[in-house]
C-alpha cells in the first residue's frame, strides 16, 4: 500500500470511528495524518470540529496553525484548491483566538 492509499484508507477510518461515537480514536486517526502534513482538509476540518466539541481551543488552535502550514504550501505548489482553505482556517484562527481570550 502506497503512502496516498494509506491515507486515504486512514481519512476513511476516522470517519467510520467519528460514525461510531469513538471521537477519541478518530482523534488519533486524524493527529496522526495531519503530523505527517496530510494536503487534504478533511482532517483538520474535523479535528476543529472534535476539539471545538470538547472546548479545547488549544487544541485547536494547534490544528488551525498546522493547517495553515501545510496549506500555504499547497497554495504555493499552485493547487487550485490551496488558496481558499488557506484563507478559511486563517479566519478559523481568528474566531479561535477570540474564544481564547473570553
């Protein structure tokens, strides 16, 4: 299996856990592709939602900046896709930022 099937066969198994109530396991899943700088969003889309959930705005906080990294990259490559998820987890970094300080 090459490193885009394994992805993908991990993306496909957090869903199935986040599906099946098992939020600390699909968190795993999706940590452990976004440490391996994973240039799909659906991982960090859903871990914002998970820690969101949980109040863990650090968290949080850490998966929009990581986010932020691997899609300026994405952007830069000229990936047409890039340019708006980096301008959506920027504004999510905000909204993040404000909740931390309340």
């Amino acid at each position: 299996m090459d490193k885009e099937e394994r992805d993908f066969f991990n993306v496909q198994k957090g869903i199935k856990y986040e599906k099946a109530g098992k939020d600390e396991k699909a968190i795993k899943v999706y940590e452990k592709l976004i440490a391996e700088n994973f240039d799909g969003s659906h991982p960090y889309d859903r871990l914002c939602v998970l820690y969101r959930k949980q109040k863990n705005f650090t968290a949080e906080k850490y998966v929009l900046e990581k986010a932020i990294l691997v899609f300026t990259q994405v952007a830069a490559s000229g990936r047409p896709d890039g340019p708006p998820k980096l301008e959506r987890y920027k504004k999510r970094l905000e909204i993040v930022h404000k909740k931390m300080l309340k």
